[in-house]
C-alpha cells in the first residue's frame, strides 16, 4: 500500500503552475528521498500532502484515503489524519522565548497526551536536546532549532513523518545522529518518511525510494537499488555505424543490460555487462570498435542530470503555512 499518493496533483500561484499535475507513490515503510532544485516544487508538494496548502486541482491520498483540506470525521481530512502524521517543513514552529523542553509539553498538551513531560523528556533525548535546560528557543543555533522541530513532529508518534530540508544546518556529526535516528524510527517502529535534501550522500545512506522533481513535475520514481545500478560503472562504446552496433547488441537480449544512444554517437551500456564481453560481441558481429572506455557515474551528477541542466528554477511564493506539528 501506497502510505502517501497524488494524483494529477497541481498548485497555482498567479496562474502560473508550482506544482503541475504530479504523481508520487511513497510506499509504506519506505524512507523516500525528494530531490530536486530550490523552488522546484518539494516545499509545496509537502504542504498539500500535510493539509497545510489546498491543491488547485487533483488529489492526495494518505493511508490509502482521499484527504480532503479541511474534512471531518475518521479517515478524511486534516482532523482525521493528525494523530497519524508528523511535518517538519520550512521552519518549525517554535515559541521563541520558551524552552525546547516547554515548547514540546506545551504541544503535548495540545494533543491530549496524557504524559506530556515524560514524553517531552524522552523526545529531547532522542534529538539530542537533553542538556539545554530553561535556555530560550531564541538563542538556538539554526541545527537545535532543527533538532527541536523535529522533536515537535515526532509528538504524536506519527506513521508518517514529512520532513523538508531537516538536516538544514547540522554539522557532519548531527547530521549522522539525526540520519541514525531516522534509519532506527524506519526499522524499529515502521515510520514511512518522505525527507527533502540538497545533501545527497546522506539521502544516499538511508533512502529506500526517491523522488525526483523539477519545474513542479515528477521527472522520475525508483528504488534505492534502481539508483545505485543506474549510478554503477557503465561502458562508453563508439564504433564506425553507431546504429548499427546498438541494434546488434540489443539483439542479444543479455539479462539486466540497458544500453542508450548517446548525442556524440557513442553508446552508453548500464548494468551487469563487462567492457571484455561487449568488445568480443562487437567483434564477432563484424563491428569496428574505435573507442571502448568503462566509466563511474556520481549520484550527485546522476541527480542533476534527471533535474535538468537549468542552474536556476523560479521560486515560489513564500506562503505563511511552515512549521512543524
């Protein structure tokens, strides 16, 4: 089952599209990677699926069930859907002249929680905020206002957690603690998590799905392990009838091999081929082979490519619905 899915999902500002008619499948138990350039459309993908923005057009379904902004009743809508759903997205909506610890009690108690400082204390353990005291949120630095955001939208020991940019001004070493704890929540509780980041090698290390997005499309959706094949070593061939070489060595049918014409006229072949087997079948099918090369594919260069080649994408309207719950 599909925890979050849209459907022809789109978002209007001014008549112009900052999310345009988007499908996105996040399975359930999955940890999925959204991925895309600043003001590509991730921030307001995320609000719609929380309920915080209201989609121009299409749907958003949570748990299997339309969520309708705004509906009642169990099953349907925002009221329906909180206690099973945790946000962090932009920035968390901290008391800035209370402590972390009175900023959680105060949402616990705003959600019924029978045991609000209990609850409040373990979660600052989790986050690694134990030892900040009656310090005011104001004197945050912006990674203990990340790591108190996220405490806020773990209150509710949610089902899913959608977090946008979380590891959002973190030093190596918080980072790798907030990502650990992600990873355990995942493995432990069966938490499905949808996380925004610009940092890829640390979606790298916990992503089981990701997203890609530009100009508020989905440009692509595949698994951990499609990436990491596709992000492999792969062979460049260039020989004297580039067409006639591709259509050869498709007809070879060799299991788990992708090939792909390249703009240069060379062929680019991914997956469980060797450089010595693709040179022999060349050879033995009477092609002359003037460039053989293996090659290694970075994510990151991988990610951009699938984003497009624009340095810049426009940005979209600042809306006042941030925060975190």
């Amino acid at each position: 089952m599909n925890v979050l899915e849209t459907r022809a999902l789109g978002k209007r500002y001014a008549g112009k599209y900052a999310v345009d008619h988007l499908d996105m499948h996040v399975p359930q138990g999955a940890i999925y990677g959204f991925v895309g350039r600043n003001g590509a459309g991730k921030s307001t993908v995320m609000k719609m699926a929380a309920g915080l923005v209201a989609p121009s057009e299409g749907e958003v379904r949570l748990f299997g069930e339309p969520f309708v902004l705004g509906g009642h009743g169990s099953g349907h809508g925002a009221a329906g859907h909180a206690r099973r759903l945790g946000v962090l997205i932009e920035n968390p909506g901290i008391l800035p002249t209370m402590s972390a610890m009175d900023n959680l009690v105060a949402l616990c108690l705003a959600v019924g929680d029978p045991s609000p400082r209990k609850t409040a204390a373990d979660l600052l353990d989790v986050v690694g905020l134990a030892h900040t005291g009656r310090k005011a949120a104001k004197g945050f630095s912006l990674g203990m206002k990340q790591r108190l955001g996220l405490a806020m939208a773990l209150v509710n020991s949610p089902d899913l957690l959608l977090l946008d940019e979380p590891l959002n001004g973190l030093d190596p070493e918080g980072a790798r603690a907030i990502r650990t704890m992600l990873v355990k929540l995942n493995e432990t509780r069966g938490v499905t998590i949808v996380i925004s980041s610009h940092v890829l090698d640390q979606l790298e290390r916990m992503c089981t799905h990701y997203g890609v997005i530009a100009s508020g499309r989905m440009v692509r959706e595949m698994t951990a392990r499609e990436v990491a094949e596709e992000c492999g070593n792969s062979i460049r061939v260039r020989t004297a009838d580039t067409s006639v070489a591709l259509v050869l060595l498709q007809d070879r049918n060799l299991p788990g091999v992708r090939y792909a014409a390249e703009s240069d006229g060379s062929i680019i072949i991914s997956g469980d081929a060797k450089p010595e087997a693709i040179a022999r079948m060349l050879h033995d099918d009477g092609q002359t082979v003037l460039e053989l090369a293996v090659q290694s594919n970075d994510m990151e260069d991988y990610f951009v490519h699938l984003m497009g080649s624009d340095e810049t994408q426009p940005e979209q309207p600042a809306q006042p619905h941030g925060g975190a719950r």
